[in-house]
C-alpha cells in the first residue's frame, strides 16, 4: 500500500498544475528534474569575446571536458571546492571588460555579481551566471585578461 499524497492547495503551485494539466510536462519530467544535482548547461547568452581569436583546439577539447568534470563532481562538489579546482568564484559585474548591456536578457538590474569557473587545468575562466540548476556560460576566457583584469 503506497502513501497517500494530500493535494497541494497552495495558489505557488498554480502554474506547475496548468503545465501538467495542458500536457506541456509530466508528471516524470518535474520528478528527473528535481533530481538533477549537477549543472545544466545553456551557451544561449554566449558572446564570442575572447574564444573568437582561439586558435588552439586542444583548448575547447579541455574546456569540454572540464564542463563534464564539473557535472561528474555536481553542484555540492562546486561549493566545496577551491576555486582553482571545481569551485565557483563570484565577481561583481563592474569588473568584467565586455559591455554587459547586450546580455539584458539574462543580466537584470538586480544582478551584481557573475560567476567564475576555471575552463581548462591552466586556471582559464570562463563567466556565467547559475539561475536554478542551470549555469548560463556568457564568457570564455581563452586569453588571460581579456574578460577581466587578473589581479
């Protein structure tokens, strides 16, 4: 005999009820969701400072891996972490060198700080900003100093 839920009678809840409701998600989909405990991905908001110079192959090759490193050691992991390793460093938005006004579709006025992680085992950075369990990446450092000063 399985538990019995109680129904959710709070009005927060709404607009998850009319998502499953009008077949847009399932009832599955909200439950692999809620068990993610890595980083999602999105180069939606990517902007070509810095890697459009790029060159170097086996830099995106290690940047590739090290975005698979970080979901391997998940979100606990990243906040544990040094942020030379797998941690996650914040910087206040005036110190990055890019015009940040082309990124107001994920940049709001009442975000104040980005998020750093390292791209490769060389300390590269590359920029984002994490909304949930998603990390945006904006930047990709493959010159040290061209999305920010290093000091």
């Amino acid at each position: 005999m399985s538990a019995k839920r109680s129904v959710i009678s709070d009005k927060s809840f709404d607009p998850i009820k009319r998502l499953i409701m009008d077949n847009n998600i399932s009832h599955k989909e909200i439950e692999d969701f809620s068990n993610i405990d890595y980083p999602l991905f999105s180069f939606k908001y990517l902007r070509p400072n810095s890697i459009k110079e790029c060159t170097d192959a086996s830099f995106f090759f290690n940047f590739i891996m090290r975005l698979k490193e970080l979901s391997e050691v998940g979100w606990v992991g990243i906040r544990q972490s040094h942020k030379h390793q797998y941690g996650m460093e914040p910087l206040p938005i005036h110190k990055f060198k890019p015009d940040l006004s082309s990124l107001a579709g994920i940049i709001t006025r009442d975000v104040k700080k980005l998020h750093v992680l390292r791209a490769d085992s060389r300390n590269h950075p590359f920029v984002g900003l994490q909304v949930g369990k998603i990390f945006h990446v904006l930047f990709i450092e493959a010159s040290f100093g061209d999305i920010y000063d290093h000091n």
